[in-house]
C-alpha cells in the first residue's frame, strides 16, 4: 500500500514538472482514424488558438477554449471514398489576403478550403497516387510541398495552379515518401519513407530558381515545363532499418520519428488517436 501512494505522489510530482494538465477531449462521429492536426499559426495571439483536424472524408476546425475544445467549422469531401492524411494552413496575400487549409489524402487531390468564404476554392491535380504530407514554404505563400505515394515530391504554385516541381527518379524514393519539410531558410527540404531513407534536396540551384521564377509569368499554350530533380544532396538508409514515417528540421540539424512494430522512438510528434482530439494546457 505504502509503495502504490509513493508511486501515486511520484506521478503528481511529474505532472507538475511538465507543465501541461489534461482539459478536455472531443470525438469525431466518423469513427475513423485521424491522420493529422495542424494549429492556425496565423490567428491573432488575444484569440483562442485554433486548429484543423483530418480524418476519413472529414475536415475540422476546433477552437480551445479555456476548459474545453468547441467545433468552429466541418466540410464533408464530396467523394464518400476520400480519406484525408494531411493538413497545413495558408496564409495568401494576393488578391487578397486571407487563411486558408489544404488539405490531401487517398485520392491524391489537394482541395484548398476558404474557412471565410465556407468553400473549396479550388483542386489541384497531378500526383500519381495517395498525398501523405503537405507543407508551406517558409518564406514564399504560394508555394506548396507534396510528399506522396508515387515515390516522388512536388512543389506546386498556388497562384498559378501549377505543379513546377518533381523531386525523385533515378535516386529518389524507392518506395512511398511519408514526410517532408522545408529549412527555415527555404534552401534545402527533407524527405523520408517506406524505403527506411532519409534524402536532402537542394533549391539553391539554378534550374530550380528559374523554374520557380517562371512559374509566375508563364503563360503560352503549352504545359508547363516541370523540372525533374533526380539527385538529392544526401541520402542514408543506415540510420533506420524500418520505415520513417516524420522528418523535421531543427535549426541545422534534422528530427526524425521511427515506429517499428510496437515500440516508437519519438522525436517529432504526431496524433495517432483514432476519432478523438485531446487538449492539454500548460
């Protein structure tokens, strides 16, 4: 008995270093796993923060409040089949500015929602198969990053609609890429998959830089010329002998999440908990 009330004391203890306490939880009535969670790091800082949800054909937005979690918003894909994977706020300044979601799944689609204006404003098309991760450059709006199941990454322009990019090919992926993200600096992305590797890729080149450039102003009758990069600027697979499913930069160095069977090694964090949210205050 005196052993469980030292245990019980201990976990206290431990909650109070940590800071963060358990508030509230909500469930999603799909009953579906939800894939990915993204808090708006656009909203005014006297607002609650707000955040977006994934999960089957479903898109969420909740606010935090002081003692619980309340549904703002909710959009239902047309396609009963859809299962979103991924979710990552915008931020546009052109026409007009404004704070959108994007948002991807098992059919490879990326819908742009407007939470203002309460409708997709827009599809792009062009992945060969499901889109697993999406980011946002960091110093340029327009710009959107795709990991997807087709073994490849793409860079697509918002404002024009286009994808201008392909990362992958004779050294890419050997098989899904299930994370990605861009450096602070916008110079280099990180890519990771089933094929047990990690790949840095470089847009300080010059092909890239044009390609980019021309994105904006091209404007003839024929395809865009998207630009292949087959070669990242550094690869290993001796790092992981399963599958990395989470890449994050950290200053100048990388974070990496591994799940092998049962056991996660956690280094960067992801919701795993299937139809539920869970908020923590610290």
């Amino acid at each position: 008995m005196r052993g469980k009330k030292v245990k019980a004391v201990e976990k206290r203890e431990h909650s109070k270093r940590n800071g963060f306490k358990f508030t509230s939880w909500s469930k999603e009535d799909h009953k579906e796993p939800i894939f990915g969670v993204a808090f708006n790091p656009y909203t005014n800082p006297v607002h609650p923060p707000v955040f977006a949800a994934v999960g089957s054909n479903r898109v969420t937005i909740y606010e935090c409040l002081e003692d619980s979690v309340s549904v703002i918003q909710s959009y239902s894909d047309p396609c009963t089949e859809e299962i979103f994977y991924t979710v990552c706020w915008l931020y546009t300044v052109s026409p007009e500015v404004s704070v959108n979601l994007a948002v991807a799944g098992q059919r490879g689609l990326i819908r742009v929602l407007s939470p203002t204006k309460l409708h997709n404003l827009f599809t792009l098309m062009g992945c060969g198969d499901s889109i697993n991760e999406l980011k946002l450059h960091p110093s340029d709006s327009n710009l959107l990053l795709s990991a997807s199941k087709d073994n490849s990454l793409r860079l697509w322009n918002l404002k024009t609609r286009r994808c201008i990019l392909i990362l992958g090919g004779l050294q890419g992926h050997r098989d899904e890429v299930l994370s990605c993200d861009f450096d602070l600096s916008a110079r280099y992305v990180l890519s990771c998959g089933m094929d047990h590797s990690v790949k840095m890729w470089s847009l300080e080149t010059d092909d890239v830089k044009n390609t980019i450039a021309l994105s904006y102003t091209y404007n003839q009758d024929k395809p865009f010329p998207v630009l292949n990069v087959h070669f990242p600027i550094f690869s290993t697979r001796s790092i992981h002998r399963n599958y990395v499913d989470c890449v994050r930069w950290f200053g100048n160095k990388q974070w990496y999440q591994r799940r092998v069977r049962a056991r996660c090694r956690v280094l960067a964090m992801r919701c795993s908990c299937p139809s539920s949210i869970r908020a923590f205050q610290s």
